[in-house]
C-alpha cells in the first residue's frame, strides 16, 4: 500500500474497512472465496488488482478459522453471566470513582455537619460578645459627650441675682 498513488491506498482502505465489517456467520471458518463473495463487486476488482489487500484477505480468512475452531470448545454462557459481568463492571468503575474522588465524597458528608457546627458557634460568639460590651460599659463612668453646635434638650435658666446674692455675702 505504501508506494501505490492516493487513490489505490483510498481503495486499499475502503477494502479494508469492508473486510473487518463482515459478519461472522456459519459453523466453521469462512475461506477467502467465501469472504470475498459476501463483499460488493468494487472490492472484488481491487482484490484482483491489489496484491496488498489479497493477503490481507488470506490472513483475515485464516485468522477467522482459527478462532471460529477456539470457540468451538468453550463452553456456553449462563443466564446469569451477563448479570455477573455487569456487576462485576459496576463494582469496578465503583471502586475507580471512589479512588478518585475519595477525599471529596468525605467532605459532601461532613459539609451539613460543619455548617451546623459553624452556626452554633457563630450564634455563641456573638451573644458572649454581646455580654462582654455590656459589662464592659457598666464598668466604666459615664462620660458626657461633649458641646456641640445642636443641643438636643434646652438648657435650665440660671436665675443670676441668687448666684450674685450668694456671692456678695461671702464676701467680708
């Protein structure tokens, strides 16, 4: 196939592609004749042709043969195998999944778990700091606040004849 121009090695192909689409009927073992009448006219020319494809056809009817004669002495499949084989297949791709991703199964089950933990934590912190400000503040004196531009409550009138009075009688 190699030093053929592009379109035999398209055919080559083509013919290729045919022969490992047949299906594999019958009893016994396909010869090369037999393969090669199940195939479409196109294919039977290049055969003729093509010196590549002719043994690759002997090699495929021989490869047939010899396997059509190893499954003669196997034994036949029960019912249940291919339940077994499924299972078998499950449990498998079962343990490859947990192999990869083992780690985050353990964190999806102890997220739920985690949030709860963090809340009551949260609800506790939050009410002990609550009770340390306000123990905080009744240790301390209250300060005023200072003047400002606003007052937010009138001031009292201060009668200024009982102040002068009272000083006036001190004085000797």
């Amino acid at each position: 196939m190699n030093g053929y121009p592009s379109d035999a090695r398209v055919n080559c192909e083509r013919f290729l592609n045919e022969l490992e689409g047949l299906p594999a009927e019958g009893a016994g073992g396909a010869t090369a004749e037999e393969l090669l009448a199940k195939m479409p006219v196109a294919a039977r020319e290049h055969v003729l042709r093509c010196t590549g494809c002719s043994e690759a056809l002997q090699d495929f009817a021989e490869t047939r043969q010899a396997l059509e004669g190893m499954k003669a002495g196997l034994p036949e499949a029960g019912p249940w195998f291919a339940a077994r084989v499924m299972g078998a297949i499950r449990a498998k791709e079962a343990e490859i999944e947990e192999k990869k991703e083992g780690v985050w199964v353990g964190v999806r089950r102890l997220a739920p778990r985690l949030v709860a933990f963090a809340a009551v934590l949260l609800a506790l912190g939050g009410s002990w700091a609550i009770e340390v400000r306000r123990a905080d503040r009744a240790r301390r004196p209250e300060l005023r606040p200072g003047e400002s531009l606003f007052e937010a409550a009138p001031k009292i009138q201060v009668n200024d004849d009982i102040v002068a009075s009272a000083y006036q009688e001190q004085l000797p």
